[in-house]
C-alpha cells in the first residue's frame, strides 16, 4: 500500500472526529456533582455534538482558580455565594440557581441511627467524626451552620463538635483520590461518623452496602443551594451548557442522583 494512500486512510477518520467535536466546553463542577454532571455532560453531547471537558474539586477552591484566570467555560457550585461574586466580578455572564441538597448522617456499620439521636451520636466521644472543610467547600460551610443549630437541641453542641469534627476532606490539595474520598475513609477505618450531602451518602453507601445513612431533621439541617453561569467570554455553546442543566433533562439527571 502506498505511503501517501496510508496516511489518508489515517487522516480521514482523524478529521471526522474533530470535525464532529469542533467546539469543546471546560466546566468546572463542585465534586458533589460527579456523577450528576457526567450524565448530563454525556446527554448533552449527544444532543448538540458539543464536547464536554469537566474538571471537579471543592467549589471556594475552582471559584480561587477562575478569579486567577483559569481558562473556563461554565462554572457550577455548590454554593451560589461563588457564582454570585464570579458575577459581581465580571467573570460570569450570570448566576442561576439550579439545583438544592441537603445533609445527611453516615455511619460505619454497628451504629445505629435515629432521626432525634443524630446529635447526641456526633457527641459521643467513641465516634470519630468527618466533615468537609469550611470556606474552601460549601459542604464544610453548611455542616458549621448545622452544628449551630444544634444548640437548639443540645446546648453546647456547636462549640463541642467544630472542635471535634476532622476536616478530612474539600481542602482540594494533592492528588487525585484513587476512589471517591468519603468510600476510602470508611474503608481505612479513619471515621465512624462523616456529616456529608445527602447525594454523597447515597452514592457512599452505594459502593460500601454495609454503612447507612439517615437525613438530619429539618430543624437542623441545611439545605445547599447550587449556581451554575457560563464565563463572560464564553461562547453560545456554554450558554447553551447552562440552559441544558436548567431545562427539563438536566432537571430530571439531578433528580435521579438525589438533587431537589
């Protein structure tokens, strides 16, 4: 076979491929929404033949990125306190509210949960407790805010369990986790106890059987509430991106992974 009718043969397929995937959008997504977003980033691609670039970590540490410059098209947080100061900064073009999560308990194996005993098992000195990390994750920010409401139930709870909890995870510094962080703490026995959304320990409790989970009472808990806008500079695809979460399929994706 000749060498020039060789090359064609590879070119061909090579050009049809990025021909198809012409426009690729870089979003940046709270870690909380993994697997929500990778749905959605599919189901969109196939849509529009839009390809979807995402990169995950804690929402306070992606906001610190794009401030610095990184290059991105759509940002999603689990807070809107993020997207809100990206538009009030000029970086994003907007900042919609699309999504809500609230907080719930998980457990090792061998403790039992109750809805009016939650508190009292984070206080108990035989359970390890694990949070996220505050300012740098939502997820750290709103478990504070629960443990402040806890003194609705249980005086001096709040200073007892910020003093308590370890911040294990949402610092957002070193390597890629192998397996999702909250599945690894579990298995290396590091925690008995680990305050964390509700779709976190619905997907947790999904790779370890053995934990349970229960969601904190409504007079406690803290329900996230989520904001996603396209960069200023961004393209109509992106606008596009963020209609498509918005809208009835991207809507119906966060719904099934625990989202409401």
């Amino acid at each position: 076979m000749p060498l020039l009718f060789a090359f064609r043969l590879i070119l061909i397929p090579l050009l049809m491929i990025s021909q198809a995937y012409a426009v690729e959008l870089n979003v940046y997504a709270a870690g909380s929404l993994r697997e929500a977003m990778a749905e959605m980033s599919d189901a969109f691609t196939k849509q529009t033949n839009v390809s979807v670039k995402t990169t995950f970590g804690s929402s306070g540490n992606l906001r610190d990125e794009i401030e610095k410059g990184a290059s991105v098209d759509v940002f999603a947080s689990a807070s809107m306190e993020h997207t809100d100061a990206l538009l009030q900064s000029g970086k994003l073009k907007a900042s919609a509210e699309f999504a809500h999560n609230a907080l719930c308990l998980i457990a090792r194996p061998g403790i039992k949960l109750e809805e009016d005993k939650l508190v009292d098992l984070m206080l108990d000195s035989k359970n390890s407790l694990g949070t996220s990390t505050p300012k740098s994750d939502p997820m750290g920010d709103y478990t504070w805010k629960l443990f402040e409401k806890s003194e609705n139930v249980r005086s001096g709870a709040a200073e007892k369990l910020k003093a308590k909890a370890q911040q294990l995870t949402g610092k957002g510094d070193g390597p890629a986790p192998r397996r999702p962080a909250y599945v690894a703490l579990f298995e290396e026995d590091k925690v008995d106890l680990f305050v964390a959304y509700c779709t976190t320990a619905v997907s947790t409790v999904k790779a370890l059987p053995k934990l349970s989970w229960m969601r904190f009472p409504d007079t406690i808990n803290n329900r996230g509430t989520y904001g996603i806008g396209a960069a200023k500079s961004s393209s109509k695809e992106a606008d596009e991106f963020v209609s498509f979460v918005l809208g009835k399929t991207g809507q119906a994706i966060l719904k099934q992974h625990g989202f409401n």
